[in-house]
C-alpha cells in the first residue's frame, strides 16, 4: 500500500570499460550439512545449515577463518582496490549532525566526526549554546562489537534510559544513567526487542516491550513469542516490573507502547508483522501521577489497515490512516470516545501519499511524496492548508519534527548530492537554517542529479534518478550501477551515499 519504487543509477568513468580477464573461478571450501528439521505447528523446515548459529563453538570459528583463507586474499589482489579504498574512505570523512529534539530542557542530537563507528549523542542548553557529550556508544565496547540500540532522555531532565545490543543481535538491553553524575544506575531491563523506551511525565519509569526470558544458551534460536507491554520504576528490580498489556490468546503478535507528548496518555498497538497494526489507549490520569494500571481499551481491532497515532491536541486523537485510502489521510476524534464512527476527517487522501505526520508547533506537519522527492506542507489543526515549506532541492526530507507544545519546526534534507542536513525552519520568514551543517569533502558542482521516468512492466510510471558528471556524453556506452528496491512497504528514496562520488 502506498509503496513508491525508486531505482537509483549511478554512471561509473568510462575508462572503466576496458576489457580485462575473468578472474579464475573461486573455489570456496566445503560446508558441511546437518540432518536438522524444525517443526513449525506441523509445517516441517530443513536447516541444515543450523550448526552455524552456535557462533561461540570452535567449528564455526574453523569455518569463518577457511571462508577468510580464500575471501581475502581475492579481494586483495584486485587492482585499483587500495585506491579505491582510500577515496571512499576520504569521501566519508566529514563531519554531521542529526536534527536536535527538545526534552528535558535540553535539546539532544546525535554528531559523527566523520569516521566514528557510532555517532555520538550531544546536549545543549539553547540551540546556538556550548554542546556536552551525554553519551558516546564508541566507548561501550573496544571493538565495536556493542552497538546503540534506544536513546531516551527523562522529561525531567534527570535521567536517560539507553539500549544496548550486542555481536549485531535484535535483542536490547536497557540501562538508566544519571544525566547530572553521568553514570549508570543499578537500573538494568533485558531481554527486550523492537522497543523502545517510553518515559512516563514524571520521570519516574518508563513502558517498554519485551520477550520472555529464553533458556540459557537459546537466545539466538528462541521463539518470538508472548512479548508484552511492562513499566520499570526507576530504583527496582525487573521482576517487579508492572506488565500493561499482553495478548497471550495471539502469542505471535508484536505489542508496543508509548506516551503522548502530554504524558496523561499511552498509545498501544498490536501487530502481525510490519504492516497493519491494532490502536489501544489507555488514559493515565494526572500526568505526573500516573496511574501505570489504567484500563487500556481499544479504539481499533482487526488488523485490517495502519492506524499511526500523531498526538493529542485540544482534546483530540490525531491519527494517520490508510483503511480504504491507500495514499493515507489524517483523522481526529475526541480522545475521550475515540471509536472510528467519531473519527473527522481533517486531511483527506491527495493524488500524492502521505507518508508521515506530526504535531508540531501548534500544527500538523506533513510529508508526501511526488514522484519520489519529497514535499513538505503544514496545517493548521483543522486540516487548512498554511503553505509549503520550500526545501533545498530535489530530494528526500524526513520532518516536520518538534514539539507541539514549542515553536521550533525542523527537518532534515538529503539527495545523492548533499549529505542529510538538520534545518530548523522559521514559520514567520518561510525561511530555513542549517544546523550544524556538513562539511563537504568533494565539489559537487562537478556532478548532478536528474530524475526520469520510465515504464514497468504492469504499466506503471516509475521515477528513477541518475547522478553523473556533467561532462559526461550519454552515448549508451557508460557503465552503470543500478539499484532498486521494493518491499515491506518502504519506499526507496533520494539520498546521499559518499561511495557513489568515488565511482
């Protein structure tokens, strides 16, 4: 539903077709194979490849070094690598910020060097203020091996839930660092996956999903089943973590949950897999007493369509929607009876797909897509159209993002020839300002990108972008690398990739 296909091309030098010998053919060891069948509620499934999970045993050690014994050496050999490498190494080399977001009375954003492994998470107090490292995930683990998995700041300012994973695994560990003494509690939450961390206003805890605990040993192979919606409270222990919602008559369904931007309300959604979902809510009370056992009832069930909630704002549920609109409208409803027969259309299905919406400084901030580049529009919470917010070029931009409760609009812009970039966008000038914008490190007057169309074969019109030199003569001739995608309904978008300059 709403899947736009994008197909990227990017043209190489044409000194690069001259002819060279096939390399011989590579003769890769011999995996062995393994009589193993699991037996999925009688539907049997041979994997005989299963002995290689057991990543820890000496066999599969054995394994990767035979792999490497005969991998290495061939692309060592291949001429022009070193030069290549280094190019591409170069192009990556420079410095980016993500757009900031305010909680806690700071605003928070993530900055790259330029070759760290993980960006690192950044404080300020204004945005124009001194910046503070609240977090660095390069120094989690000496190898890399560790990564950042969640990042949540309290809205009191006083603590951050973050997640850690580890060896390139789903699940999550969750731990809570003190933002004043900037170390860790004794607050630790495992076994999580596909969650976030949601923190209640009074930032005393927060909701978050998650499994139960597998056999020691059998993490890698247990079954999703039975995740659950819980709350952890700062200073106890996960066994006395209250659990919100679960739904063990459908132990294969994901659930997950979190806060308004008001903290008086938690959202919960049930799902099948990554499109379509069930919306619950449950009203919490006095914000900063919340009543974390609050009855959470359901606007929406059946798993028919993607029921996306926006926020609260006046006493409505704001919701994106695509049930019969596959383009996706925007809906509202008083929050206190939000049952679909109430539901206002306020932004109705365009010739464009939505493909997403926020509450944002008192409005309802849009992205669409038209032909694949991206349009942003705010509304006023009527669903009236205020104007379109004029963006660098042709591309993709993520946003409108902030808060509805402040008045900072910010969005970030990409395309294959401009590394994403944070704007914060003035509503009184209609005028943009980078937030610590990259520094580049290549000219990209000498390249461009141009979007074209053609036809596929059911007929339908697809929009593809080429990027090139300027110089270059398009006689047919040119070697080309070609890229598309489409698949879980994601959209494969404009953006900017440092190694494509190298070609």
């Amino acid at each position: 539903v709403g899947l736009a296909t994008l197909s990227l091309i990017v043209v190489l030098p044409s000194a690069a077709t001259s002819a060279q010998t096939p390399p011989p053919r590579v003769q890769y060891p011999v995996t062995r194979t393994v009589d193993h069948v699991d037996d999925y509620r009688g539907t049997k499934v041979a994997d005989p490849y299963r002995w290689l999970e057991a990543i820890d045993s000496s066999s599969v050690a054995d394994w990767v070094r035979a792999q490497n014994a005969v991998t290495l050496p061939y692309l060592a050999a291949l001429p022009g690598r070193d030069l290549l490498k280094q190019r591409i190494t170069a192009l990556y080399d420079f410095p980016r910020t993500s757009a900031p977001f305010w909680e806690g009375g700071r605003w928070f954003y993530t900055k790259n060097s330029g070759l760290q492994r993980q960006s690192v998470w950044y404080a300020r107090l204004t945005l124009d203020g001194a910046e503070q490292v609240v977090l660095d995930p390069n120094q989690l683990s000496p190898d890399g091996s560790v990564a950042l998995s969640g990042f949540s700041p309290s809205p009191d300012g006083k603590s951050l839930a973050y997640g850690q994973s580890e060896g390139g695994s789903d699940w999550v560990t969750f731990y809570v660092r003190d933002l004043a003494s900037a170390k860790n509690t004794a607050d630790t939450v495992r076994w999580a996956k596909f969650s976030g961390a949601s923190w209640t206003k009074d930032g005393k805890g927060f909701f978050y999903s998650r499994y139960p605990t597998p056999p020691a040993g059998e993490a890698l192979k247990a079954r999703l089943e039975n995740q659950a919606l819980y709350y952890h409270r700062l200073g106890t222990p996960q066994s006395s973590d209250v659990k919100v919602y679960a739904r063990p008559d459908n132990p294969t369904w994901f659930v997950n949950g979190g806060t308004d931007e008001s903290g008086r309300y938690l959202f919960v959604t049930t799902s099948k897999g990554t499109d379509k979902n069930e919306l619950y809510l449950a009203d919490l009370g006095d914000a900063m007493r919340p009543n974390v056992r609050a009855a959470v009832r359901p606007v929406v069930t059946g798993h028919d369509a993607n029921y996306i909630p926006l926020g609260v704002a006046n006493g409505r549920l704001y919701l994106q929607v695509d049930k019969d609109t596959p383009r996706r409208k925007i809906v509202a409803t008083p929050v206190g009876a939000p049952e679909p027969r109430a539901w206002k259309t306020v932004i109705p299905q365009g010739a464009t797909p939505i493909e997403g919406a926020s509450l944002v400084g008192g409005r309802i901030g849009v992205l669409t897509l038209q032909d694949v580049a991206s349009v942003v529009r705010l509304y006023t919470l009527d669903g009236k159209l205020e104007r379109d917010v004029p963006l660098p070029g042709l591309g993709s931009a993520s946003g409108i993002v902030g808060r509805f409760d402040r008045p900072e609009l910010f969005y970030s812009f990409t395309s294959p020839l401009y590394p994403a970039t944070a704007f914060l966008y003035d509503a009184e000038t209609n005028e943009s300002r980078p937030f610590n914008p990259p520094k580049l490190t290549f000219d990209p007057a000498q390249f461009e990108t141009e979007r074209v169309f053609y036809t596929s074969k059911d007929g339908t019109r697809v929009p593809m972008f080429i990027t090139h030199r300027r110089s270059l003569v398009k006689n047919g001739n040119n070697p080309t690398m070609l890229y598309a995608y489409g698949g879980f309904s994601i959209s494969e978008l404009p953006g900017f990739r440092p190694d494509v300059i190298a070609w």
